[in-house]
C-alpha cells in the first residue's frame, strides 16, 4: 500500500447579495490567469481549518472576522490522478457574509485584481475543482458541507 501526504487547505468565499469575491492569481506558479477565492491558503501546523481562514482573509484583504461567521460550504479531497504527494489535497471551502473592513488587495505580487461575480455568472477562467464547490454554494450548501471527490 502506498502512503502519502495530504496537503490541507482552507478557502473563503466572501459573499455579498448574490456575489462572490474572486481574486485574479498571478505569479504564483498555480493557477496564475485565474479567478479563485479571495482569500485561500494552506493550513499551517497547530492551525484549524477555521484558523487558517480566518488568518488568510486577513492577511490577504485586509479583514477581520470571527469563526462563527464562516460557514462550511464542501470539503473536498482532491487528486490530480498522480502519485505526487504534492497533489494529494484536502479543502475546506467556506462563505462569508459579514466581515469588518472594505477588502483590499494586500498582496500585489500574487493577486492582480479583486472582482465581485454572481455565483450564476462566474468568468471563465476558474480552477475546476473551486467550480465545484462554488457549485455547491450556489445549490444552498451552508447547513452542512457538501463532500466533494474530486479528480479520481
């Protein structure tokens, strides 16, 4: 049996009305051209999923908010269908509706644009597996995360 590392992440969706934050990646060597999360990142030692959320968005926009504002939307376990460690992945995709603070690009180098999208109109260039869980958040997921296989 093959073992192998699971690299976890957490994701924020901020949500206003009917509209998603989305930031436009560049020179991250991931996903660069692409419309993601607005705040995402991964979960680092002695930190919750939560934790990482949280610290994320505020290192990423600039804002402050609690645990009880993020809701749970999917966790996903994701694969690119390779045996690299590297791509072994658990995420954890949340939405949140009230935050203190106007975001605000504080990582020029990495994002290039901030862009509020309907989550029935999102540009074409977002990372599949986010479609999914934006999927899941526009189906009315948030009592309960949805699970999520994805790429096997």
């Amino acid at each position: 049996m093959t073992r192998f590392s699971v690299v976890p992440s957490s994701y924020v969706y901020l949500r206003r009305g009917g509209a998603v934050l989305l930031q436009l990646r560049q020179n991250t060597g991931y996903m660069d051209g692409c419309w993601a999360a607005g705040a995402a990142g991964h979960v680092e030692l002695g930190e919750t999923a939560v934790d990482a959320a949280i610290r994320e968005v505020r290192e990423e926009l600039g804002l402050s908010l609690s645990p009880a504002a993020l809701t749970p939307v999917a966790v996903m376990q994701r694969t690119d269908g390779t045996d690299n460690p590297i791509e072994q992945r658990v995420d954890w995709f949340f939405v949140c509706d009230d935050w203190s603070g106007e975001p605000e690009i504080l990582e020029p180098r990495k994002c290039a644009e901030l862009a509020w999208f309907a989550v029935d109109a999102l540009p074409a260039r977002v990372p599949e597996y986010e479609r999914e869980a934006l999927g899941a958040l526009r189906a009315g997921a948030g009592a309960g995360a949805t699970l999520i296989a994805h790429g096997f």
